[in-house]
C-alpha cells in the first residue's frame, strides 16, 4: 500500500520521516502553494491513500486544545467578494456553481471516516482569524469547528483525482483575538504524531 503525507511544513511532518515507511510532501502555506505541490506530485506518482495532516485553530470550545479530529468536510470561506461590511462568496453570487462535482452546495465532503477520532467541519482560509468581527462574522455564516490555511485544496484535488484521503489535524489553539501564549503547538504536533504512527504503522499493518 502506497501512501503518501501531505503538511503545509516540515515542523509537522517533524519525527514522523524516521517512524513511517511512506512518502512525504511539504507544500508550503497555503492554497495556492498546496495545490501546484500536490497536483505536481500526483502527475508523476500514484498512491492508494492520501494524509493530508497539520495543526489548525478551533472555533468549537468544546474540542479541547491538544485534540486530535478529522475534517469530513470542507469549504474555501474567504473566496468572493466583499461590500462595506458584508461578504459574499463566489457560490452566492453565483460566480461558480455550488453542485459542480466535487462541490456540494458550496461544500466539499469526504466519505473516508475514522471511528477513533472526532470527526469535524472546516473552512479553508488565506489568513487565521484574529479579530472578533470576522470570527463571529465566520461563525455566523459557516458555523464549522475549524480552520485550515490548506485542507480544501487537498479535498479538492483528492476529489477530482479519486485518491481516497484523510484530512487529519491538531487543535492547536481556539480562533480568537491573538495571544499566542494561549496556544500548543508542540502539544498539537506531539498528539498528532502519536494518532498518525498508530494510524498508518499498526491499523493498517
């Protein structure tokens, strides 16, 4: 079995190259980044299962920081357009349409469900919120779990290629006014590592 783990960095993927027999690939931040990295790699290999992993901030406070969930579903928030103190994205304006495959009514879903881990709805952005307008202004038009600066992009190109993926992140902080010192990174990244070892070196050994 051929398996291949996508992260926007390299302190994500971190101890994992000396633990997993399986191929690796850091995009970079971001979606634009993610989707030239990914689709190149997926022109020149073929996998049977795609990871796509990393740390991501919770709008749900009752997922704790340090908790390890699985996006099922995802949607690019911040594509649009914005007038005065409203924002409308591309599929209500009817830019694009929201049921072109692989879309759902503006929403992308995967069917590949883990029953060990808690399963989550994410948004896709190209900032992580910081100011209480816009979070609650996110809340109130998604109201998802989570925030990823990458998961869409991969659930996009996944979709269209037919590679089943997982979308595997860490809480590592609540979205909210910023204060780092509130955040856990290397807790997020530890517990990360320890579901995707058992994941990828035990259950599917």
């Amino acid at each position: 079995m051929k398996i291949l783990i996508v992260a926007a960095t390299e302190k994500e993927l971190n101890n994992l190259y000396k633990d997993l027999n399986v191929d690796f690939l850091v995009t970079g931040i971001g979606q634009t980044f993610t989707t030239y990295k990914l689709t190149t790699k997926l022109f020149n290999h073929k996998y049977d299962y795609i990871y796509n992993i990393g740390i991501a901030g919770s709008f749900n406070k009752n997922i704790k920081i340090g908790d390890v969930v699985q996006v099922t579903s995802d949607r690019i928030a911040d594509l649009g357009s914005e007038n005065d103190s409203s924002f409308t994205n591309i599929f209500d304006k009817k830019l694009e349409n929201k049921d072109q495959y692989p879309f759902i009514n503006g929403v992308l879903y995967n069917k590949n469900v883990f029953t060990d881990c808690k399963q989550v709805s994410a948004i896709t952005v190209n900032y992580a919120h910081g100011n209480t307008n816009t979070i609650n202004y996110i809340r109130n038009q998604y109201s998802v779990d989570i925030e990823s600066m990458e998961g869409a992009s991969v659930f996009y190109i996944c979709l269209n290629f037919k590679i089943p993926f997982y979308q595997i992140r860490c809480i590592s902080n609540y979205v909210q006014k910023r204060s780092a010192s509130k955040w856990n990174i290397d807790l997020a990244i530890k517990n990360l590592h320890q579901y995707i070892i058992k994941k990828i070196k035990y259950d599917q050994s």
